[in-house]
C-alpha cells in the first residue's frame, strides 16, 4: 500500500524484525521486516494503546 511511512525494523535476539508504520488517513500497520505488503492494520490510537499495554507489563506472560 502506498502512502505508509515505515519505521526501522524492531529486532530480537536470534528473532524476526518487526516494522510498525503510519499513513496520512491515521491508520497504523504492523508487519515483518522484509513482508510489509501483509500486515496488520488498526487505528494509530489502538496502536498506542497496544504499545503502553505492552510497556506496562500486560503481554509479558508471553515472553
């Protein structure tokens, strides 16, 4: 899709790179590094919400 400005690839340790992105409407997309014509897209404000979620503690039975 055209019109997503991609972040740099978020990266682990021996794991795939993650790429979050925006586009000018307010929509926010999360993909593989080096698949970004599949991603996942949501609000930018459920994007925010996911990533303080994140920071404090809710996914960390995930890890």
């Amino acid at each position: 899709m055209d019109g997503i400005t991609w972040e740099e690839p978020f990266c682990g340790e021996g794991a795939s790179c993650f790429r979050l992105g925006t586009d000018p409407q307010g929509n926010a997309y999360i993909a593989v590094a080096g698949a970004e014509d599949t991603y996942l897209s949501d609000t930018r404000e459920a994007l925010r919400r996911m990533i303080l979620d994140i920071k404090a503690g809710k996914a960390d039975h995930l890890l």
